[in-house]
C-alpha cells in the first residue's frame, strides 16, 4: 500500500501576514497553505512571496505539510511566484484555476526547467465550469509524472460565483460536481480537498459540512480560521468504532483458511474482500495520524 498522509486539516494562512505564518507552526493541522493568491492585496504581492519564501526555507513546520498556493497563470505575479516557489521547494504548490489538461503540462515544465526538487508536488484548484467538465482529463494528469499532480481543493467559492449556484446548507446544487470530481479523484489515486466553510460563526453548520464531505469522500477540507482545524480534525478521523470494526474484518481475512476467499462471514454478516481493502486503509489513516501525535 502507498503511504499514507492524513490531510484531514487543510488551512490557508494569508503570506502577508507574518504573525498567522508563525502561528501555522503551531497548530494542529495535517497541512498549511500559505497563500499569495486571495488573501493578499495586489500592493502587497510581493512583499508577501518574499515572506513566505523565507518561511518555507526556514522551516519549523514539524510534520505539517506546507504548500504554496501561488496566483492564477493570467495574472501579472504568477511567474515570479512559481519560480520563487520551485527554489523554496515546498511540499506543494497550488495553482488556482486550473481547467486544462494543457495549464498542468505548462506548470510542469515549468518546474522541470527551474530544476525543482522531486519532492514538491503540484495541487490544483477546480473553480471552474470548464474544470469541472475537464475533470477527467485534468486527473488523467497524474498519471505523466512531469505534471507532478497530487490533488485537487475545490473552490466553492469561485464554483458558485461562476454559475451563479447558491451557497445553500446541504450545498444540493453543488453535489453533482463535487461527486464527479471524487471519482475523477479516485480513478487516478490522487487526494481531494473539499472547499472552506464560510461562516465562522455556524459551528453546527461546519461540522455538518464536514461530516457530509466525508461521507462523499473527500480526504479533508480546506480551512480559513484555526478554530476550523480541530473539528476539521475530527469529522475526517476515523473513529474507535471504525478501527476496531477494520481490524476484525482484516484479521478474517487473514485467517489461512480465508486467504483466498472473496467473501467471508463476520458475525451474521458477509463481508466482501473489497470491505478488507477499505479496512486495511482506515487502520493506516489511523497509524498515521496517532504518528504525528
């Protein structure tokens, strides 16, 4: 099995702000998005990537994942942010609006002559109609591994301001795309982020958004507040019942007369080898979350 790494927790820290970036080392999110896109003033752009350039450099994230989230390909600082960006080599760069097979070959490239280190990984953000009908492709992707895609964060945000779809609890008229966007996730083995909560006010609200994201399943969602990260953390940990049920439904089939079963019956209940496969993932979510502990 691959490695796993929790990002239940995704929270995005603005790159200007350099009180919030030394505050991201400190909380208990999987990953931290230090961003140079939506939360920056134009003004401010490059004062911010200088900013964060040196934070990534210096470290101190401890097991957190840190990513960059640099501005749109039509955007006057999106040059300067990915060539900044591949010589800080942080675990990932995040592209906004991302629709086109053709935008990651172009990214990937573009790392590729910067010679940037193997390790950083290209996520892309889907806020787009067309990404949205380009999903497929776009996930196709990951397979060149030039194009070093590793996840897609959708943008809700963008999504409802681009068709006009309102921001409703339940998010019914979302639906259809996030869930086509899980399996075009799902096909290619890369991870998918669910988009931010935006009322930080509504606890209730957040936590059910979070538990509905993890039943379409989604890996985690992103954040904009740390009092988003624990409950975050919560909603998309498996729980004692969870593991405790895997671990019985893995040692069945390991059972040496199992081995080569693809159905097995666990108290009263058949339970298909596909269920081991699932329950083998949940235990290992759960090691690697109780590792950065």
């Amino acid at each position: 099995m691959e490695t796993i790494r929790p990002r239940r927790s995704v929270l995005y820290m603005p790159g200007s702000n350099a009180r919030a970036i030394e505050k991201a080392r400190t909380l208990p999110a999987d990953a931290i998005i230090l961003d140079l896109e939506d939360s920056v003033a134009p003004d401010a752009k490059t004062a911010a990537r200088e900013q964060v350039m040196q934070a990534v450099t210096a470290g101190g994230f401890g097991a957190r994942e840190v990513i960059v989230r640099v501005n749109g390909l039509d955007t006057p600082w999106h040059v300067d942010d990915v060539t900044a960006a591949a010589k800080a080599a942080p675990d990932a760069i995040l592209v906004p609006k991302i629709s086109t097979p053709q935008q990651l070959d172009a990214i990937g490239q573009r790392l590729f002559d910067l010679r940037t280190d193997q390790r950083t990984r290209v996520w892309a953000m889907i806020e787009t109609p067309i990404a949205i009908f380009n999903i497929l492709a776009l996930a196709a992707e990951a397979h060149d591994s030039e194009t070093r895609l590793a996840a897609f964060v959708m943008g809700t945000n963008d999504l409802a301001k681009e068709t006009r779809a309102r921001i409703v609890p339940g998010r019914a008229p979302m639906i259809p795309w996030l869930m086509t966007c899980v399996a075009a996730a799902r096909i290619y083995g890369i991870d998918i982020l669910d988009g931010v909560y935006n009322d930080l006010g509504d606890a209730e609200g957040f936590a059910q958004e979070c538990a509905q994201a993890h039943d379409m399943g989604f890996d985690g969602k992103t954040l904009i507040h740390p009092n988003q990260v624990e409950p975050c953390n919560t909603a998309f940990s498996p729980g004692a019942d969870e593991i405790a049920q895997a671990k019985t439904i893995i040692a069945a089939f390991d059972l040496p007369e199992n081995k080569n079963k693809g159905v097995v019956q666990i108290d009263g209940r058949m339970v298909e080898r596909l269920h081991a496969d699932m329950a083998r993932r949940a235990v290992a979510i759960a090691q690697a979350i109780e590792a950065k502990m």
